[in-house]
C-alpha cells in the first residue's frame, strides 16, 4: 500500500474507532448494468472470517459504523455496501419502486459479497452476511444462493419464502433474527423472523422480539440489551 493511501486508511479507521492496525478503504463496484456502488472495507489486519452488511432503505452503509468497529476489533473482516441510489453509491434507488429495487439489489449484493470472500486474509469457510429491513430481505436470499455463509443477521427485514426453506434445509446456517411486534414499517415482520428462526435445524439460531413499533438500527436505541447480544452472537459464530 503507498504512503499515502495508508494514511487515509489509517484516518477512516480511527474516525469509526477500530482499531489502530485495523486498515479502512473505500471500495468502488462495478455491476453488471454499469452502475458504480460504494462501499467501505475494514480488515483488521490478520486472516479472519469476513461480515456483508447491507443497510435498510432509509439509511446508508455509515450506519454500520459502531457494529463494523466491534466486529473488526474481535478479527473480522467487514464489508459495508450503500445499496443502489442511497449514500454514495449510483443507480436510481426507489425511484423505479421498491420490488425494482429489490430485483436490481440481488445481483448487487452478490457481487459485493464476492469482493469480500476474495480479500487478502478473509477465511471464505467462515462467512456471515446480514442486514436491516431490506437489507435483511437482500442477504436471506444472498445466504441461498452462496453455500458458504455460514451466519445469517435479519434485523426487522422479512426473509422470502425460498431463505425460510433454505434456513430450515441447512443446519450449518445459524440465524439471528430481530424485530418489534408491532412493527410500524412491516407489519407481520415479527411473526415471519420468529417463525423462520423456529425452524432452523441449527440450536445456535436466536430470534428476539421485543414489544415496540420501531424497525431496524432504531431497535437499539430503545432495547439496550440488544446491540451488545447481537455483536456477541456475530462474534462467537463467525469464530468457528
């Protein structure tokens, strides 16, 4: 790496307070139709598992930030993607509509788990992707298509019929599933992350719903207790 590029690295990492030989660079990815999406790549400077985050549709992917530094800090590699037109990433967003989105997204997120799988030092036995809101959707089926997740993170985001049927077929795939009961964004969200985590084969998936109407990251804020599970449980399974 040049001089100049670890400094910016070095300053990225200190500014979302991961650790000092931790390297932070922002990624550029090129999909299939031309569009440019950004990302943010955080090693922390050994070999280790690798984490896809992917934010929900009112947010961008510096939502990561706290969750990216305590994940690096414990030796993993974390990608964190803006999905097609949200933060800096190009493309038209919503604009098109929301199944659009979706439908466009899938190839997206295939394409940035793939650069993470490829870094230099990411142990591509041990994969974990995960999201909130539509971003939980966008990885649930990702985690179907890629055998080699391992951990699957749904925050308030309600996996298709296809990643409940491939959640209950793999043992090896553990879950973590979160959600408000009266969701004010998905309404059902809860009973369908509940009932997706009830038929995992894996004893190790987890599934907390809390009473409340918030919906992804806000969650946090108002059930203290589960950022600190969730990053735990992130932590233990992606060291296996």
């Amino acid at each position: 790496m040049r001089p100049s590029t670890l400094l910016i690295a070095t300053a990225l990492a200190l500014a979302v307070g991961v650790p000092a030989r931790a390297q932070s660079v922002g990624v550029d990815l090129k999909v299939s139709d031309g569009v440019t999406l950004k990302g943010t790549y955080t090693s922390p400077g050994r070999p280790g598992p690798g984490m896809l985050l992917v934010h929900q549709c009112n947010m961008d992917r510096t939502s990561w930030q706290g969750i990216t530094a305590q994940l690096v800090g414990a030796g993993i590699h974390v990608l964190t993607l803006d999905l097609r037109g949200f933060g800096e990433s190009g493309g038209e967003g919503m604009r098109a509509g929301f199944p659009q989105l979706l439908e466009k997204s899938s190839g997206d997120v295939d394409v940035a788990f793939a650069y993470l799988a490829g870094r230099e030092g990411v142990d591509r036995r041990r994969m974990g992707v995960g999201g909130a809101s539509c971003g939980a959707m966008l990885t649930a089926d990702l985690a179907r298509r890629q055998p080699t997740v391992t951990t699957l993170m749904l925050l308030s985001g309600p996996p298709s019929e296809a990643a409940i049927a491939h959640i209950k077929a793999t043992p090896g795939l553990a879950v973590f599933g979160a959600a408000a009961s009266e969701d004010n964004v998905l309404k059902g969200v809860a009973d369908t992350i509940k009932g997706a985590v009830a038929g995992s084969p894996n004893p190790r998936s987890v599934a907390k719903i809390y009473p409340g109407t918030e919906h992804g990251l806000p969650m946090f804020g108002v059930n203290p207790d589960l950022e600190p599970a969730l990053v735990a449980w992130l932590k233990t399974e992606l060291s296996r």
